[in-house]
C-alpha cells in the first residue's frame, strides 16, 4: 500500500503549552487533527477553573486564527483537578467549556509539584461525585510517586487507585492517560467500557534502553518512563487490535532543547511534528495498517461521545529525514528517516 487516507485525527492528549511555545507547536496537530485535547498543567498560569478555560481557549483560538489557511482544528478543553477543586468549580469549568478533568498525583510529571496527595479525601470523592453527575470524565495520569518506589514501578503501583475509583463511581469515565505497561493493558480490558486508556507514539517505540541504555537521550525521556520489551509488545498489540477502549493521546509534549539537554533535563517527548507518519510506519510493521484510523480517528469519539471529525488527510509511502530541530524543539526522531510523508 502506498497511499493512507485517513479521517482527521484526534489526539486525545496534547501539551500546547502557552505563550511563544504554544505559537510554535499548535500548527503542527492543527494541521492532522480535527481536535485534541489540550492538557491544564500549564505554567505560569495552570488551567483550573471555568476562567483559566476561557482565557486558554481564548489564547489557542488566537493563534489558530493566526494561521494562513485557518485548519478546522477544534480544541477540547480540561481543567486540573487538585485538593481544593471544589463541586462548584466543575459545574462552573464545564459551563466554560471543559468537557474532562485531569489529575497529576503529586510529583510525577511536569508542573505536578501541585498534584493531588489523596484520591481517597473526602473533598476530592465529592468533586468525582459530580464529575460523574454531570458527565465529566476523569483523566489520569496515573502514577504514585512513593518511598522505595521505583520511577518503572509508578504505574503498576497506582492501577489499585485506579480499580478503587472504577468501583466508586462506577459511572465516571475514567482514562488512564499514556499507558506504559503490560500489567495497566491487563486491567483496562478487564475494567467496564467507561474506563479507556490513551497510548502514545512514543511508547509504541521506546524501551527503557532507548533512554538509558545507549548513552543517555534526553529526548526519549518521558513520564511514565519507557519500559520493557514485554510492556512494549503489550502496547502494540492494544493499539492494533481494534479494542476501543485504547486510542491515540500522543502527550506531544515541547520543552525547549535547552530544558532537556541539561543537568535535570525536563520530561516529555515531542511528537507532533511526526505524529501521524510515525503512526503509519508503527501500523504497518504490526501488520495493520488498516486499523489505523480506528486508533486515530474513531474510537476516541466514540468514548468521549463525540461525532467523528469531518475532513481526512493522506499519506504517502515516501522516505524523508526528520530535523534535527524544530524552531526551538528536537522533535522526536530527529536526524532519522520516517517511511511516511504527509500529502
Ligand atoms: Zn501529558
């Protein structure tokens, strides 16, 4: 096969970032996506209330209308749910326009120095009680930074926080962000159809050797931190099998080259540029290229309850080298060939 049409994707997690960054990296989903979803931790100002959704909207809208040729890219809004999110504040964030609310437990991630100490507090169990009530659904990054935890061993160590949440509100939606492991692809499948996971392209690729095992690669570097090559094959075989509840959330996530390449380089893997051809090539090495669209462009929608996008976007099978630097990114991949361009 060498044309790959494709529905405009969904990228059901997205770091645009605020400021210049934004300006720099929103055109490149734009360009393939008909919406992503556009993560709250951001900094100075991170996106907790129905104002922070305006004003963010707001600041994306800005430079999607600074576009020449202005794409049909939509972009869904979130806030950050911390200890002191309140009822009244996601009734007021959806009213803004947020259509899911996202958890950092504390200390896992970039800007999750203000995460969330307990899923079980009494405060926050009223907040996914009405998360739940108005139809809300709860994003996870989910992983617990605890005492003589190993950073491999975050996720396995949050998925009973997980099932605890599933069987309290059983009619939340729940999504289990990024997936990274065997034993977290295990417990979806086996959770109801409201609880979903978003896998990235980044982990469909990498190892943990890929970060550390070969000279360190700051760019590989990412939360949850690549695995095994088991958890990797668990990956694949969830992405390509045509089970709905696993869909694409890339977690394209920019930092400048200068904020990696340094003594505590910052997390994140920058996909964007090379999202949908990295996608193809993945697909096609697992030997279904024909699902591909179920991971991009379907089964997102269908669990978030939304209409499929309009508009498709083509691929071509043609060899090209990916820049070594994007303005003021290393995009993923950078200096090596993708066997698939964007027409
Ligand atoms: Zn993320």
């Amino acid at each position: 096969m060498e044309r790959v049409t494709l529905r405009r994707l969904d990228d059901m997690h997205c770091h645009f970032r605020t400021g210049p960054l934004l300006t720099e990296v929103l055109p490149f989903t734009a360009q393939y996506a008909g919406r992503g979803i556009a993560m709250p931790n951001t900094r100075p100002r991170a996106i907790l209330t129905g104002k922070d959704v305006a004003w963010y909207h707001d600041g994306i809208m800005r430079v999607l209308d600074g576009l020449l040729n202005r794409p049909t890219f939509e972009p869904l809004m979130t806030i950050e749910i911390r200890d002191n999110t309140t009822p009244e504040m996601i009734v007021e964030a959806q009213n803004a326009g947020a259509m899911a609310g996202k958890v950092y437990p504390l200390g896992v991630t970039t800007n999750s120095n203000e995460g969330l100490h307990n899923f079980s507090g009494r405060r926050v169990s009223r907040t996914f009680q009405a998360m739940q009530d108005v139809g809300i659904p709860l994003l996870i990054h989910g992983e617990l930074d605890q005492e003589r935890t190993l950073v491999t061993q975050r996720e396995e160590v949050f998925l009973p926080t997980l099932l605890r949440l599933a069987c309290k509100f059983p009619n939340l939606k729940i999504v289990l962000e990024h997936v990274s492991t065997k034993v977290a692809v295990e417990t979806i499948k086996q959770c109801g159809e409201n609880i979903a996971a978003t896998i990235t392209a980044h982990h469909l690729c990498l190892t943990l050797n890929d970060v550390i095992g070969d000279g360190i690669k700051p760019h590989h570097a990412c939360m949850p931190i690549p695995k095994g090559f088991a958890d990797r094959d668990a990956l694949i075989e969830a992405a390509t099998s045509g089970n709905p509840k696993f869909f694409l959330g890339s977690d394209t996530a920019p930092h400048p080259k200068e904020r990696k390449e340094c003594a505590r380089g910052a997390c994140g893997v920058y996909t964007a540029p090379v999202l949908p051809q990295l996608l193809a090539e993945i697909f096609e090495k697992a030997g279904h290229l024909d699902r591909l669209e179920n991971f991009t462009s379907r089964f997102g929608a269908m669990f978030y309850g939304l209409p499929l996008n309009e508009g498709s976007i083509t691929l071509t099978k043609k060899e090209w080298m990916v820049p070594n630097q994007i303005k003021s990114v290393v995009p993923f991949r950078a200096g090596t060939k993708l066997q698939w361009q964007l027409a």
